[in-house]
C-alpha cells in the first residue's frame, strides 16, 4: 500500500533532503553508505528504478499520485510519498517541481576501476569537468553511441548531481560509471597506468599540432580505447596529455578553435566507437 503523507508543515526534517541540503551534504562523503541524490521527473525516477537503484522517499504534486506518478508510487512499495499542492510544494523547494516529482534514493556503492572495466572495449574518461549540465550530456551521449562505461577523475562533478541526472535524462543510471582514483594525486598516475594495464590505450582529446586526426585508421582500429576528454576551460591537463598513447583532434572549420566538451564527446564516441 502507498504511503501517502499529506504535508500541512514545509519545516518537518525529513523533508530537508529535498530542500534544505547541500549536494554535499546529499552525497555524505565521510559516511557514503548514507549517501543521498534526488531523481527529477517521472521518466528519470523510472529509469532510477530500472537499474535497481533504491529509493527513500517521494515528494510531488497531489494530482500526480494517480497522474503520471502513479506507476512509480506503486513500484515504491511503502516509501514515504509526501504531497501537496502545486503553491506549497513551491514554498517547500523554491521553485516548481519539474513534472511534479522528485524521488530521494540511495547512492549505490561504487566498484572498482578493474570490475568495471572487464569486459569492455571503449571507455570515457571525464577530467575536471565541473559542470553538472554537461556531465549530464556526456552521459546521454555515451548511452546513445555505446559508450560501455565512464570514469570519472577525483576533481570532476559528481554525475549524481541533481542538475547532470536531470540533463542526462536518467541515462546515468543506464551506463555503468565510476572513480579513478580517491584524490588528486591519483590522477593522471597512477589512473592512467591502471588502464593500461587492462589493455586500453589512451586517446586524449586535444587540439596540439602533434595530434592525429580523429579519422586516424590505426586509432580508430584499436581494440580498447580510452578516450579522455578535459574540463571546459583549459581542456586536459599537460600531463595528461604526455601519459597518453594519443593526442588527438577534431578537425576545425571556417576558424572555430574548440567544441563545447560536450558535443566534444558526442563526436567522439560515434567516430571512435568499437567495430
């Protein structure tokens, strides 16, 4: 039976998971097994909950109990539904919810590099990249082009984060992703030798006058690939750069110097995908 939990007092504590905490707080680096992320949206809860991640409460619209919610409250069991109406769920969060549904739901524990990379012929590699939007592109881009995972480095946005799980339209949850390391001084080295040592050769993505063209038939022959992609600023770091098997380029025209890392990555994925 739904547990339905109608609110008259915005202030009650366990609702602060949905409006009154951090991403910090959320994700509760010093305790992980009680870490917290909020999936937005009917769709995004439902592909949440297909790939078993666990969910701990609800909040929405009272109309969308047995509106587009209906099939979430009911594969969520006796999970807390809190609801209201449209004005004070707004008061509660501060802005109107997005289809009228949030969930609260576990963080799964991460696996290691090795487990996730078994089996694998092509991996991204995020470095630095702070925002959570295009952390959310990537994602949707490497489930669209058959990208097998995704790591991501220690100084890099988290893909939990509301804003990247919202954006990747739940394809987070359809990827398998991880940390290469637990702190800066795990990336590059060691990270990039753990690679190395599970077959993959290394493709940085960036425009040096020594890099090879994206099109590069030996590269695009390679059995298992890495493919770094760099933050938004500055793109990789130098000695990412001077690790990698490969520097290499998009081909720019009418004098465009970059992409967005974002549409960076889509390009990427589809031209260096495993044939």
């Amino acid at each position: 039976m739904p547990n339905i939990i109608e609110l008259t007092d915005i202030s009650a504590p366990e609702l602060d998971v949905f409006a009154r905490l951090t991403e910090a707080q959320l994700r509760s680096r010093r305790e992980p097994e009680k870490g917290i992320f909020i999936a937005e949206s009917p769709k995004v809860i439902q592909r949440a909950l297909d790939a078993g991640y666990e969910p701990v409460s609800l909040l929405m619209e009272r109309r969308q109990i047995e509106g587009q919610a209906r099939e979430i409250v009911a594969r969520c069991g006796e999970v807390p539904v809190y609801t209201a109406d449209r004005a004070l769920l707004a008061e509660l969060t501060g802005y109107e919810l997005t289809r009228g549904v949030l969930c609260a739901m576990r963080r799964p524990a991460l696996p290691s590099v090795e487990m996730l990379c078994a089996n694998t012929r092509r991996v991204a590699v995020l470095e630095g990249i702070v925002d959570s939007t295009n952390i959310g592109a990537i994602f949707r881009s490497a489930a669209a082009l058959n990208i097998d995972a995704v790591l991501v480095t220690p100084s890099c946005s988290d893909p939990l984060y509301r804003r990247a799980v919202r954006v990747s339209m739940g394809t987070v949850f359809q990827v398998p992703w991880t940390r290469i390391g637990d702190g800066p001084s795990q990336w590059p080295h060691p990270g990039i030798d753990r690679l190395r040592r599970l077959g993959f050769k290394t493709a940085a993505m960036a425009l040096r006058d020594d890099s090879v063209s994206i099109e590069d038939p030996v590269l695009c022959g390679e059995e298992k690939l890495a493919i770094v992609l760099g933050t938004e600023g500055d793109g990789l770091a130098d000695g990412t750069i001077a690790g990698c098997d490969y520097t290499v380029r998009i081909p720019m025209a009418h004098q465009v110097d970059s992409l967005n890392v974002a549409a960076a990555s889509a390009v990427a994925f589809w031209q260096l995908r495993a044939r």
